[in-house]
C-alpha cells in the first residue's frame, strides 16, 4: 500500500465514492461496499480520480485482485473497521456490510 492512502486526499475521494456506490458494484453481490476500488488499476495507468473508482465488498475486492485475504488489516471479515476510530468509519455514517446496517460513533454506536 502505497502513502497516498493514508492522505486526505484518498480519505476525502474514497468517501465520496462510497457515497456514490454504497453496494458492491459486482454483479450478484448485495453487500454494503467498503473498498473505493479502481477501474483501471494504478499499477495500469489508471488514475486516483472519482471517475476510475468504484465501491466493492472486500470479498469481491480481493477476489479482482487474486488474493485470499480474508478482510483489510484493522477490519472485521466482512470489511468494516473493528475501531470505530479508524480513518475508514465513513465519517460516523453508517456503512452497510452484508445486508445489515453497522452504526460507527464510539463506543454506543
């Protein structure tokens, strides 16, 4: 994983993608989408705008990728952060994983 990241800047654009893509965008596939994954990949020329990002589960994330990784470091199997700290909470919006609603916010949820 490169620092980019970890910026803002990624924050600020994978948020936006998931506002735009709350479901896996992988035909069949209902889960709440957790990854702004890209079109065309960077390691491919693909660039870091919103227009090559598209929201994905992490089991169809890392099934496009060829990697058996079970879930994202800092993340529950099902993609969503176990701290609700974590840059990933989505800004304390709720994030759909699997079907279900899980509410970020601390502590209380």
């Amino acid at each position: 994983m490169t620092r980019f990241y970890g910026t803002a800047e990624w924050r600020r654009l994978r948020a936006a993608c998931l506002a735009r893509f709350p479901v896996c965008v992988t035909e069949g596939c209902n889960n709440g989408a957790v990854v702004a994954d890209h079109v065309i990949p960077r390691s491919m020329g693909g660039s870091d705008s919103l227009s090559n990002l598209v929201g994905r589960c992490i089991t169809c994330h890392n099934r496009r990728r060829g990697t058996d990784e079970p879930k994202l470091p800092g993340c529950n199997a099902d993609g969503t952060p176990r701290d609700w700290s974590h840059w990933w909470k989505n800004d304390g919006k709720s994030l759909r994983a699997g079907g279900a609603t899980v509410r970020g916010g601390g502590k209380n949820g």
